[in-house]
C-alpha cells in the first residue's frame, strides 16, 4: 500500500481527508505525517538550505489546513499538497531573485565519491539537471503516473516522458558504474 | 547495458530498501505548527461563500461582457486607432504605433482599461526601498522620461504574468539613452487566462476558492479558465504601464533571461517610476509602503535629477 492509499484509508467510515475536511485536526496531522517524506523531498528539490525549507513546510502545512475544506476530489489530496509546496518554494525563489544553477558535475562526483551503493535514490535523483528532479522524484518515489506527473508540473506528457528516459540515461550510467 | 525493466527494478528496489530519514528539526517544527493550528468548526451555512460566488459571478459576467468573443490572442489584436501623445514627437509616434501594433503590441490605452477587472493584494519582492532621487539615480542604468508605446503580455514557465513596454524616449538624464530611442521596460503583472491565473501562486487574492488547480476545480471548469483573460496584478503591488502613459523611468539592465534583447527593469519596483500627469510627477505607491509618492511638478523633477546627475559625474 502506499502513501496516497493509505492517506485515504477508511476510519470509523471516514476518511482521514473527510475528516481533515470536517476541521478533524488530529485526521490532519495525520495526512500531514503520511506525506511530509514526499513533501520534503519536493523541497530539497527546490530549495538548498534548511531554514528555507522549514519556512515553506511551515506555509505548506498552513495553507494545507486552511485549503482543505475546499478540496473537491479527495484522491488528488498527495498531487495537492505537492501543489501547494511548489507554489510556496516558487514564492520563495521568486522574492530572492535566486537562480538555480545547475551543477553538471554533481552526479559526477557523487559517483566518485562513493563508488558503492550507499548513496540514496533521492541523492542520485537530486544531482539530476534542474528540470528532470522533480518527474523523477514523483515517478520513481511515488509511483505517479505520468498523466498526473504532467498534470501537477503543468507540463505535457510527451515531456514527461522525455524527460523520464533522460533521467534513466543518467541513472543507467551511474547504476551501472556502482554494480 | 541495462535493460529498461531492470534499471526501474534496481531503483525499485533500492527506494523500496531505503531507511526513511527525516530532519529532526523540522519535524520539531512541523508539530509546533501543528499544535498550533486552529480549530476550524463545520460552517452551518456558507453566507460568505455565498456572497463570494455572488461577487465573483458579477465579475464574471461584467468581464464576459467586456470581453464578448474576444481571446488572448484576439485581444493582443483588437486596438483601436491611437490617439495623439505627445505633440512634438506626434509624427514619429503614429509611425512607431503602427509598427508596434503590427508586432501584436497593445497601442491603445483604452483597450487596457477596459479590460482591468480586479487588482488585488500583494507581496512585495523588492530587494530594498529607494525613498530618495539620490538613492534611485545611484542605482539606476538609465534615467529617462517617455511616453509608452505598446505592451505586449507574457507568461513564464510559473505562470507568472509580465508586461513588455515599449517606452520612446522623450528626455534622457545620464545620456546613456539618446531622446527618440525606443527602450523596452518589463514588469511583473498584465494579462493572462483565467487558467494560467489558477496555476499561479498567489491567485488565492483573484479566486479565492480555486486556489490550486488540481483538486479544486473540475476539468470543466479547468477548459472553461483557458479562454477567460484576466488581469493579473503586479507582485510588488506596482501598477503597470499602459499605453499613452507618459513616465519617468529609473531602469536596470535585466540580467534575467525573461525577454530577449536589452531591456530594464524600474529600480525597485515602484519606486523606480514616476507617472506624469498634468505637469506633476508622483510615484504610485501602494498602500502600506512608507516611501513618499515624491511628487512634484515635472519642472522641478527634471531640475533636480539634473543636478543630482550632474554630481554624480
């Protein structure tokens, strides 16, 4: 079962979403505990210090609580707040005028670094060129489809696609060196 | 090599094998933001929603009104013949328009005007306040008085709404700038869908309701938003440049890549622009900013950016 499937789990015949949406706070903190591994890795996507990601969590969460009430379709509830948090790192990025700069040589080093296979998906994901993190975060890490990977970045799905096989390019590359 | 199959396996694999680590930090933040959350009672009957929808259908329907048949695309074309500006530069205006207008620019102030539906609240993004024309001169590339041409609206890949104007050049004050130049000036805000609106943070202020696009609004709705034009607010509250609007401009060279060729952006937002109404000059400041609107008559504008200028050299 995964994170989405349980967020919407039956209890006492509602859901957690249903009840969050029903001002049910503890239903909340608990959809917020399910999702806060995705939620966060989002950030770390986006954003490279700490403190920053803590400030828009925070705004995430708050947004999250006030919105809730007014979410239609509760099976959209992860893609949502996944919404919610690149919203909030854009508003952030966009107020520091901050350019992401895209280091090619990261997944290079890493490589070198350690060469075994203790680095995490996550890392390896996360050295990937700006525009490739965030497919590839949702599609290995979350399962998403890719029509919903599109949906949620706003982008089409052929481009999901293409950006998917970049990405396994670089990952095959990689992988195959650690084996 | 490795198939396709077994590098997803791999990962798969490995994801599914990895130890799940959270900052401890954060997660001491997430439940102090948690205890502290409200608590948020059922509403018995929606009365604000209600008004809300009422408001928010009038604003519909006075739009679609203003906008019968018209799209993005046919607005940027439907412009009607401008009217006269300045009177000096009258001639080489007229010639100006026209080639403007045939380059999908907006020529005529009226069609702007017309088309503004809701301002809204805003964050501000400026790196600092410039409350003096010393600060603004020191800081400026260029310091130049003009008449907006054309603009011309676009979105980026956030769905953040930006302004081209064309400004011509009526008086340059640090001669970086030759009178009769046409320089191009970009601002955050102008127009755009619905839907791009929708997709954009901070649309919360425009729509209250559809906030975020997925989840909120059904498909219908959704294809409904692609063909509504909206207008989308500056983010540091600024009010954007329309056509015939006669301006002093403070401008930076933009080193972001939004447009292409040379263009400025206002040094600090706001602050950086002076409309010209009836010979005063003032700043539009929005509401709760504590600079000064600096206003003066253009006369004594142009004396003391002289003199300031002159200085500095």
């Amino acid at each position: 079962m995964n994170i989405s499937e349980r967020s919407i789990k039956i209890s006492g015949g509602l859901t957690d979403i249903t009840l969050a949406k029903k001002g049910d706070k503890l239903a909340f903190e608990r959809l917020i505990e399910e999702h806060k591994y995705i939620i966060y890795r989002v950030a770390k996507t986006r954003l490279h210090c700490k403190e920053d990601i803590e400030d828009v969590f925070q705004e995430t969460i708050i947004k999250a609580y006030k919105g809730i009430i007014k979410l239609k379709r509760d099976e959209y509830f992860k893609t949502w707040i996944i919404r919610i948090m690149i919203n909030e790192c854009n508003i952030l990025l966009r107020k520091r005028k901050e350019i992401a700069y895209i280091d090619n040589d990261i997944a290079d080093n890493i490589k070198r670094e350690d060469s075994n296979s203790n680095i995490e998906i996550f890392d390896l994901i996360n050295s990937l060129e700006e525009d490739l993190k965030m497919v590839t975060l949702l599609y290995f890490y979350e399962d998403m489809p890719q029509k919903e990977i599109g949906k949620l970045l706003s982008i089409p799905n052929g481009t999901v696609r293409s950006r998917i096989s970049r990405a396994k390019e670089k990952l095959r590359k990689i992988v195959k060196e650690q084996m | 090599m490795i198939e396709d199959s077994t590098l997803e396996k791999l990962i798969r694999d490995r994801i599914s094998s990895e130890k799940m680590t959270f900052p401890e930090g954060l997660d001491k933040r997430i439940n102090n933001v948690l205890r502290e959350l409200p608590q948020v009672k059922e509403k018995t009957f929606p009365w604000t929603v209600i008004v809300a929808v009422a408001a928010f259908t009038l604003i519909l329907i006075t739009s679609s009104l203003l906008f019968k048949g018209m799209t993005k695309d046919n607005l940027l074309a439907v412009v009607k013949p401008p009217q006269s500006g300045s009177k000096i530069l009258a001639a080489s205006n007229e010639k100006l328009i026209k080639k403007y207008k045939s380059e999908g620019y907006i020529v005529d102030k009226n069609t702007v005007e017309s088309a503004k539906i809701q301002g809204g609240t805003s964050n501000s993004d400026r790196i600092r306040a410039y409350v003096s024309l010393e600060e603004l001169v020191a800081a400026s590339d260029i310091i130049i008085q003009g008449e907006v041409i054309g603009v011309k609206y676009f979105d980026d890949s956030n769905y953040y709404t930006y302004t081209e104007s064309k400004v011509l050049v009526t008086k340059s004050y640090n001669n970086k700038i030759s009178t009769g130049e046409v320089v191009t000036f970009y601002e955050s805000g102008g127009f755009t869908t619905k839907y791009n609106m929708i997709l954009q943070s901070g649309a919360k202020e425009k729509f209250g309701d559809k906030y975020y696009e997925i989840g909120n609004t059904t498909p219908e709705e959704e294809e409904k938003a692609k063909s509504i034009i909206v207008y989308s607010h500056s983010y540091d509250g600024d009010v954007i440049m329309q056509p015939e609007d006669k301006v002093l401009l403070f401008g930076i060279e933009s080193k972001e890549p939004i447009i292409q060729g040379t263009y400025y952006s206002k040094v600090g937002g706001f602050d950086g622009k002076f409309n010209i109404k009836d010979d005063i000059a003032k700043r539009n400041i929005p509401q709760g900013e504590f600079e000064s609107s600096l206003e003066m008559t253009t006369k004594e504008l142009s004396e003391r950016l002289t003199d300031i200028v002159s200085k500095k050299k």
